[in-house]
C-alpha cells in the first residue's frame, strides 16, 4: 500500500515542480513550490524521516517560501520587464541546461562511482543503532558536517539580506519625518477653514 502513495505523491511532486516553472504568474509559481514542499514532505514521513519531514515543512515552507512570496509580491515585476533580456540570457540558459543533462545523463547510466572510504557515514561503528533517526542526524549535522552546516545558514543570511535591499528600492524617493519639526508645529498654523 505504501508504494501507491509513494507513487502518487511523486506524481504530484513531479506536476507541481512542472507548474513551478511554466507558471506565467510569479505568485502562483510560488505557492505551486510550496505545494512541492509539502508532497516531499509527506514522501519522508513515508520513509520513516520525521524530522527531515518536519524541517523541510518549518524551514522551506516556514521560511524561505513566504520570503520567496513576499519578495515576489514586493517587487511588483511586470512582465515585460522580466522577458527583455530572455534573448539575451538564452544561449547561457541553453548551455547550463545542456551541462545539466549530461551530468544526469552519466548519473543515471554508471552505476559504480569511486567513492573514498573516510567520507561514509558508517553508523555500525558508532554503536547508535537503537537511537532514534532525529538524534542520529543531530549528532552528524553538529560534528562531521557542522561546516557545511554553518555555510548554508550564511548563504541564506545572504539571501535574505538581498531581499531586504531588493524590497527596499530608491533611497530619493523617501520623504522623512522630523520630530522636532512635529512638535514645534501649532495647529492654527497648520489648518485652515474657508
């Protein structure tokens, strides 16, 4: 019974991930990854990876989705903006996806790989068997791969700073306040009645 959802929830994994890039609406595109990020949430629950489940949820969907949403929403890009330099960006676009395929190409087709012995995880060794999968997990995020760990949180401090100066456009155009002036201004002054 299991692998009906499997393949059911892959399907839609796969269709979303499609509408995700043929979405003519930018909103919609997001929120059709956001439906992604749920289906592959669901595929780990299915393996008996909770955790990964639930950190996929609160920190994809939690977090950088809606940032993604808000950023979209922010921005107010038109789309004639977002297709004037489509021509000029297609011959690079043609070359990372013809890289992109080759390279599943020769995954998918080679099924030995040499693969050095001091970078498996070999969970014998340490004696962790009867713990459970989320300690297991926190034990090599925070040891073996706490490097790893710490670049992806500054990519994404980066990213949201992007955003942040993205969002936040001219610096002329912002008309600002003065408390003092506030104050000082009498309202006889200020209001006039005909």
């Amino acid at each position: 019974m299991t692998i009906y959802f499997f393949y059911f929830f892959s399907f839609l994994i796969i269709s979303s991930s499609v509408f995700v890039i043929f979405s003519n609406n930018a909103v919609h595109s997001v929120l059709f990854l956001i439906f992604t990020f749920f289906n592959s949430a669901i595929l780990f629950i299915l393996m008996n990876a909770e955790f990964l489940a639930m950190t996929l949820v609160i920190v994809y969907v939690g977090a950088i989705a809606v940032l993604f949403l808000f950023v979209v929403m922010m921005l107010n890009i038109s789309e004639s903006v977002m297709k004037e330099g489509f021509l000029k960006y297609f011959p690079f676009g043609l070359i990372l996806i013809t890289i992109f395929i080759s390279e599943l190409f020769i995954v998918f087709n080679f099924d030995t790989f040499e693969i050095a012995e001091n970078i498996k995880i070999d969970i014998n060794e340490n004696g962790l068997l009867e713990e459970n999968n989320t300690k297991l997990i926190g034990l090599y995020l925070y040891t073996d791969y706490f490097i790893i760990f710490q670049i992806s949180g500054f990519i994404l401090l980066l990213a949201m700073i992007g955003a942040i100066v993205l969002a936040k456009g001219d610096e002329k155009n912002i008309k600002s306040n003065s408390a003092i002036n506030q104050k000082t201004v009498r309202k006889k002054n200020i209001i006039r009645l005909n």
